[in-house]
C-alpha cells in the first residue's frame, strides 16, 4: 500500500465527534491503513461542539479565506487542521460561522432540523474539492462516510469531473444506518449548482437526508455496508446497482474488514 493516497470525507470520526459507532470504525480503519503504508488525510466539518484547544486544532491561513458558492451566497471557507496522534493522520476541518458555529449537529434545542442544512451540505461537499485544488494533493482513493457527504461522488462525477485531484480517483461510499431522518428539499441541486445529465439527480429530486445514500452509493466505483443494521428496502437498493463489489461488515471480523478492504483499493 506504499505511496497509496486515500482522503476520508465524513462528519465524523472519533475522538473529535462521536456521534455513531462508526466514529471509532473510521478512526480504527484510517488507523490501519496509514500503519499499513498508505498516506490518510481525512476531511470534516468543524462542528461548534469540537473543542479545539483540547484537540489542538489551529487555522491554516494558506488554506482559509476561499469563497464557497451555496445558491447566490458566497460563504468563507476556513480551514484548521489537527493530527490524530496515534497514527499521525492529519485531520482538515471545513468551518465556516453561519453554518457549523452551532453546538448541535443537525437540529435545534427543541429538536427541530434546522432549515439550512440542505445549505450546510452543499457548503461541506463542494469546500472538499475546493480544498483539493487548493492543497494540489491527489488521493488515489476517495471514501466518502454517509449522507453528510453523499454529493461527493456525483459532483466527482459530473461539475468537478475534469479536475486533477478526482479525475482519475477511486470512490467508495460507505453507508451506514442512523436515526436521522428529514426532508432536505428540493432546493439542494440548485442550491448546489451541479452540472448534471438526464439521470443524475433521480435520488435527489425532494430528498430526505437518507437519499444521499442512494446518490453517493450509484456514483461510486465500489461500496461498503458498514453498518450492523441495514434497512431491507436499503440493502435491496444497493444490491440492485451492481456498481462494483459490495464489502459487508456483517460478514467479517474487523481484522478480516480491513484486509478485504485493501484489496478493493489497491
């Protein structure tokens, strides 16, 4: 796996958000192939609940002050970086006040989803190729965690189709079952301003948070189950796509995960 360069795109990974068990999967994961000899950069929202002096996160002023096109509204890019210390992985994380400064995730106090979360996704999935072409770094291998970067592989596939750092990029999505559940809307693709081809958006037309699944999942090369728990309409989804080769926690021991899992990116 030398030389071998992997970017990780999720909202989470533990220890500086745990929302899910899959916090400490993709952090053990990242862990076992950076020790293996590949090169991780993983990139994550800056939530208002990551603590950054405990995680000693620091803005990188090279990187920051880009402007993140959401609808008619530029949005500042700010970047601040961290090191998993147990394997040296270097953590990015996209920030911006309006959209991540809150200290819940995805709703309110009340427990209400807050209205511009479809807003929140375009700023996140877009600032990753942003920050690409800004960082001029090439991962051989993008794997995209969840619907929180469920528009990854289709805009790799379609507005940022022609760019070096995706060009030529391997893309797994990983799914994984959560209790999340609300309408995003209609006003995401615009929102987005995705180039797309009759076809494209057929997942993303009035969707809720969990049709970014089926979105990233159907422009990804491969896929992986990374989940105890799958919905039956879900798995039967996926199964139907036939887009490459399905690796299903379910069937392996973490050690036996792993090591499947180099093979399909190698």
């Amino acid at each position: 796996m030398a030389n071998l360069k992997m970017l990780i795109v999720t909202a989470e990974m533990a220890p500086y958000t745990e929302l899910t068990e899959q916090s400490v999967f993709l952090r053990d994961l990242a862990i076992y192939l950076q020790k293996s000899g590949a090169e991780i950069r993983v990139f994550m929202p800056k939530f208002g609940n990551i603590k950054e002096r405990k995680h000693r996160l620091h803005e990188v002023i090279r990187l920051s002050g880009l402007n993140i096109t959401v609808g008619r509204n530029n949005n500042p890019l700010i970047i601040k970086v961290a090191s998993l210390q147990t394997a040296k992985i270097q953590i990015y994380f996209l920030d911006n006040e309006e959209f991540f400064s809150r200290k819940n995730f995805y709703h309110d106090a009340n427990n209400n989803y807050y209205q511009d979360n479809d807003e929140r996704i375009v700023f996140f999935n877009k600032g990753v190729f942003e920050l690409l072409l800004k960082l001029g770094w090439i991962p051989d291998v993008i794997h995209c965690q969840g619907w929180m970067s469920g528009l990854v592989p289709l805009l790799a596939r379609t507005t940022f189709k022609n760019e070096p750092p995706v060009r030529n990029s391997k893309i797994i999505y990983s799914y994984f079952e959560d209790d999340l559940k609300f309408n995003i809307g209609p006003s995401l693709i615009k929102k987005a301003a995705i180039k797309v081809t009759n076809g494209d958006l057929q997942y993303l037309e009035n969707p809720h948070n969990t049709d970014l699944n089926k979105s990233g999942a159907a422009f990804a090369d491969h896929f992986l189950i990374s989940s105890d728990h799958v919905e039956k309409e879900t798995e039967t989804f996926f199964k139907s796509l036939n887009n490459g080769n399905i690796l299903d926690i379910r069937d392996n021991k973490p050690e036996s995960f792993y090591e499947k899992y180099y093979k399909l990116i190698r």
